[in-house]
C-alpha cells in the first residue's frame, strides 16, 4: 500500500482499514501495528509518500473463509474525519 499527498496541506492519516469484499458481504480489518510498532497516526506533508507493505498471508490464516473474498479496497480517515478510499481490487476471476 502506498499513499501520496497530492494536496497542498499537511494530512494527518488514522490507521487504514482494509475492506474485503464477497458479493453483497464485507469484512474490514484495522490495521493497527506494523511489525510490534504503532506508527499511526502518520503526518504527510504535500508531495510526501508513505509506503506499507502487508501480507494478505495472515488474514487468510486467521480467518479463512477470506481466500472466498474476490476483491478489495483501503480506507483511511484523516483527524477531522474525511475519508479517503482507494480503488477496488480484483484478487479473483471467476
């Protein structure tokens, strides 16, 4: 996941949520810590990028009825509450 600052003021970003998507059914995970270490909330500047790699790995052996999932989206909340959704992920074809 990667996320830039395009806009001309600093933004201050919560935790992302990432949503996955089956039909009419969703499940969202808050993605809290980063190998044992809370980095969020995180401060980008304009034109700064922030990059997070995550492994879909763990999710799918937590809960594994998720590899039945065929697509997804992030989510993120700034502090004053304005959502910022990524584009929707296709993970399968049928």
């Amino acid at each position: 996941m990667e996320v830039t600052n395009t806009g001309t003021k600093d933004v201050d970003l919560e935790a992302p949520v990432i949503i996955f998507k089956r039909w009419f059914s969703k499940r969202k995970f808050r993605v809290l810590k980063v190998q044992h270490s809370e980095i969020y909330p995180v401060l980008l500047e304009p034109g700064s990028t922030s990059g997070l790699e995550i492994s879909l790995d763990q999710f799918y052996e937590t809960v594994p009825e998720l590899q039945l999932a065929c697509r997804m989206n992030i989510e993120m909340r700034d502090r004053s509450g304005k959502r910022f959704k990524s584009q929707t992920i296709r993970l399968k074809w049928f």
